[in-house]
C-alpha cells in the first residue's frame, strides 16, 4: 500500500473555543489555497457500505484497523472528484485517493461499474472488487465546511469543521 500513514486527531469543542483557536491559528498558519472569500470551503462525501453497515459500525466499535471508501468533492464543483479510502491503524491514518470523472461517479451511483475494471488505477480497480465481494453501495451523503489552516514548515494541518 503506497502512501504515508499520519496522526489524525480530532476534537469537539464549544463556539468559545473554536473563536479563540481560530484567531491564534491565523497568527501562525495560513489558510490552505482553495478556500473561498470567508476562508472555508464545502466538502460533500458519498460513504460506500454493506447492507450491515460494516464501516459504520467498525468506527462506533472503535475498531483498531478498518477502512473505507468514498468519494469527494468540493464546493459542489465536479471538476475534480475523488475517489478515496481512508485506512486507520490503531493511532494512525492513510488516506489514498484516485481521480473520478463526473460520469464515471455518476454510473457508481447508479449502480453501473462497468467502466472500472478497465481502469489502470489500482485504487479503483480495488474498489471494484471490494464492490463486488463485500457488496459495497453508495450509503450516505455527508456534507460539511471546513476551515482548513496549514503550517508548511512542520507539515501541519488544523481544520476547523462544522
């Protein structure tokens, strides 16, 4: 599996706190490029499960490794799509991704993956049996907005969600 796994922590905390944060955070950080004018940007992802909830249900268990797949986009742009899938390892967290094109995500919604087996991307082609052996299906639409702050020099990344 190519990538690298990383620390991904996250946190809940109170309107207060998210006002204090967010103003010492823009002391030190800037904000990652693809913000729009109030600094924050729209992410919707589409959740692929089973029938029994698999990958919903691993991550209330807190189960220690498990992955899942979905696909995003942004500011409900479909110039760029991603497919994804995000793997934890107990603390850890590897996020691999391969592009979508609007047709092609709009044929997975519909059912049809036909088109990815011909695929040489060995992420989609990944998902293509994972579909076909776990029976695999678009469960839910999550859609949210970050506030997304980077720290190059220490490859930081603070997001601030809602």
């Amino acid at each position: 599996m190519e990538g690298k796994f990383r620390h991904e922590l996250k946190y809940s905390i109170g309107y207060a706190d998210y006002l204090s944060l967010r103003a010492k955070l823009r002391t030190v950080m800037q904000p990652d490029g693809h913000v729009d004018a109030e600094g924050k940007y729209l992410i919707r992802s589409v959740y692929f499960d089973n029938y029994r909830d698999k990958a919903l249900r691993e991550k209330i268990e807190g189960v220690a490794v498990r992955e899942k797949f979905r696909i995003r986009y942004y500011n409900d742009n479909f110039s760029f799509i991603a497919l994804e899938k995000k793997v934890k390892n107990n603390n850890l967290c590897l996020k691999l991704d391969a592009p979508v094109n609007k047709s092609q995500f709009q044929q997975l919604l519909g059912g049809d993956t036909g088109w990815m087996a011909g695929s040489g991307n060995p992420l989609v082609q990944e998902f293509c049996r994972k579909i076909q052996v776990q029976q695999l299906r678009p469960r839910v639409l999550v859609s949210y907005r970050w506030e997304p702050y980077i720290y190059a020099p220490g490859n930081v990344r603070v997001t601030l969600g809602s």
